[in-house]
C-alpha cells in the first residue's frame, strides 16, 4: 500500500519477526521494541520493556522504522 504525505509517496517498511524497530510517534516516541506479531496489514504489535517488564504494544506500522 503506498500512502502520500506532504507531497512525497511513502511506502510501509516490512518487519519480520525479531527486528528491532523504534515508534516515531504517539505516547512511546523514540522507544525501541522488538516485532513478536503483524495480527493485520496495518498493525505490528511489539515487546517493549516499561519499567523492567516486557509488554506487548501494538501500533500503526507507519509509525515505525527499523531499529539501528
């Protein structure tokens, strides 16, 4: 699916099972999780560590870019 944002084409990463990935926007901006599951086209849902536990996040997949 491409998507145009403020004139410039734009097309969702693929993420695979593992990757480290960092949210862009939202309440957990610049936090780093790790994609356990894509339950649909649009969503990844992450494992992400908030005070030293790992809980499942699920967010917009155009809010994320791999983790470098």
């Amino acid at each position: 699916e491409l998507s145009l944002a403020q004139g410039a084409i734009t097309v969702p990463q693929e993420f695979r099972t593992g990757d480290q990935v960092r949210v862009l926007s939202n309440s957990f901006d610049n936090w780093i999780g790790e994609v356990i599951d894509q339950p649909d086209a649009e969503r990844v849902t992450l494992l992400v560590d908030i005070l030293s536990r790992k809980v499942p996040l699920t967010v917009d997949r155009r809010q994320l870019v791999k983790a470098s």
